[in-house]
C-alpha cells in the first residue's frame, strides 16, 4: 500500500501530539489523517503538515475507511471505541491500558518482542510508558540470560499525568518560592519541592495500580509469567522523563564490563556510564531523546548475580508516541496491517 488512512483519537494531548510528529518526521506513508476528539475538544485545530487538521467529534462511523487508528484517551473511550474501529476494518494501536492484559491482545516493545504482532486480532497495546523504558535494557539482558527477579524504584514526572498536572507543577513551584500556599487538585499533596509515594490508588496488597500494572506488563512483554518482581512507583517534581533503580537477580552473573557491552549494543538503549566524571543519565538531559539512557552500571553485591543500574527516558516521546510509531511501522513493513 502507498498511503494508510490514519485517524488518532486524542490527537491534541502530549502523546496524540508527539505520535503525528513523530509520523512525519519518519515518514509514515500516510494519507488522510483525522484528528478525533469529544465534544468539548471537537472543532479545535492542530498544525500538522503545512495545514490546520480539525478535531472531528468521534462517534462509531468516525473509522469508515480507516487503516490504523491510534487511541491516546482514557481507558473508558479505549474500550469502547477501539473494538468499533477494528471491526471497522481498521488496525488499533492502543496507549491506555484498557486492553493491555488481555491474553488475545499483544502488548508490544517492538525491539524486545516485536514478533507478537504477528498475532493480533485489530487490536495491539502499548505499554505504562515505565514499562517500554524497563522492558528494552531488561530485555537485552533477558537473552542473553534470563532475569530472574528484579526489584525497580521508579521516580516518575507529572507529564505522565497530563498536561494539567504539568501546569499545576509550575503554579505549584511559583506559588511556593513567593511564600505562598500551594493547593493541589490533580495529586493527593503538594509536589513542589516534594515527592510522592503514591501514583494512582492503591490496592488492597499495599501496592499501587501503576505498581501493578509495571509489574504484570513488564512479565507480558519478557514472556516471563512467573517473573519475581517488585515495584515501588514515586511521583517527583519533573516536568518530563521517567527514571528508575533496577537491581535484576539473572540466571547467570553477568560482570558490569559484559552489561556495558550488550546494552551498548541493544536498540534503543544507550549508555552513559562514567561517573567518576559525572556522566550518568538524568531527567534533565532526556527530553527529545529517542533511546533510554542507562548508567550506573554495577555489581548488586546483596547478591552473587546481581546487576544494578539506572535508567532514563523521554516517558512522552520514548515511553508512548516512538514506541506505538515502531509498532506502526513493524506492521507495514510486515504486511500486518
């Protein structure tokens, strides 16, 4: 096919934004592009190749002729459109996490188990943002030998929460430096100048939802069902870019020289890794980047075959839009589409 029909449903967030970027700038053989949204956000108009796109309503004849539909909205739309649009005809690629542990649906980082979109059935599920960042340098060492056990901090920025936590970050942060109060509508406390151990509710087995879900899509996207993992999720006053602890217990040691090399040369990955001179991955320095950094490369010494290290990435860029645009492209390059 020459040019795929493309609708993205929630195309004015920070995801649906960054994913028609990304699209162009690699050249996504596309056609008609629509821009869908609710009522509210119906009518608003975003600049995408030379021209003003205009929001349409979405509603169920909104896919009629549609070959790739990409939902970035709440998991309640998620699971009530994205059937509608694969019966349409159309294949969906799905940032919420309305179908991510579904057994007939594929959860894909197209680097660590790209094979599986082989199977989908019109729709496919991008992963947490947490869990694409986790999954690529976990991977890499994952084949060349199997993680056993892993134990992951994560110190996670208000982008994941949407453009209005960004904001009330920023008033937040003014508000506290004139010696004002801060109020907080979008996280249970003030997150200026603080951080958080909570990011969504919590279950009734002391770990949080996003806890949860890093830990089960993180066994889906290995193949590694009986994984042991632990998570603990914090929220940080960072605007964008997700980092994370990781300690992984593998079948085999693996010495820091060895991890520096296979995750060197593991897609998506890069690594900085000189800290005697200050060179490490952080938040600061993620934004735009395509590849999750990784530094801090160390024997865990609690454990025989224990790695430690830390990473970073881009939870907007990297984590949800480059991730879905991979899989997009893995699917036509393939014929899956």
């Amino acid at each position: 096919m020459n040019a795929y029909t493309v609708a993205v449903v929630g195309g004015i967030g920070l995801v649906g934004r960054a994913f028609l970027r990304l699209l162009q700038e690699r050249r996504f053989p596309m056609g008609e592009v629509r821009l869908l949204g609710s009522e509210r956000t119906a009518g608003r108009k975003v600049h995408f190749r030379g021209e003003e796109l205009e929001v349409q309503q979405l509603t169920a004849q909104s896919f009629h002729h549609v070959h790739l539909a990409f939902f970035a909205v709440n998991p309640e739309i998620s699971s009530h459109y994205a059937p509608v649009a694969a019966k349409s005809g159309a294949v969906v690629v799905d940032n919420s996490p309305a179908f991510r542990m579904e057994p007939w649906v594929p959860l894909v980082v197209p680097e660590v188990n790209g094979a599986d979109l082989a199977r989908h059935r019109g729709i496919v599920a991008n992963p947490n943002a947490l869990t694409t960042l986790l999954a690529l340098p976990l991977g890499a060492l994952h084949r060349i030998s199997p993680v056993e056990r892993v134990i992951v901090d994560t110190y996670q920025s208000v982008s994941g929460a949407g453009q209005v936590a960004v904001e009330e970050l920023s008033q937040q942060m003014r508000l506290v430096l004139e010696g004002k109060n801060a109020v907080s509508h979008v996280f249970p406390h003030q997150l200026a100048f603080n951080v958080l151990p909570q990011i969504d509710p919590f279950y009734d087995n002391g770990y949080s939802r996003e806890e949860w879900r890093l830990i089960q899509e993180t066994r889906k996207v290995l193949h590694s069902p009986e994984l042991a993992i632990s998570a603990t999720c914090v929220r940080v006053p960072v605007l964008q870019g997700d980092s994370a602890a990781v300690h992984a217990e593998l079948t085999r040691p693996i010495t820091p020289e060895d991890a520096q090399t296979i995750l060197g040369d593991a897609a998506g990955v890069k690594v900085l890794d000189e800290p005697d001179v200050g060179l490490y991955p952080h938040p600061w320095m993620i934004t735009g980047q395509e590849d999750v950094l990784v530094g801090r490369i160390r024997r865990d010494f609690s454990n025989p075959r224990g790695l430690a290290f830390w990473l970073v990435g881009d939870n907007i860029l990297r984590g949800h839009a480059l991730n879905a645009v991979l899989i997009t492209e893995t699917m036509a390059r393939e014929g899956w589409l």
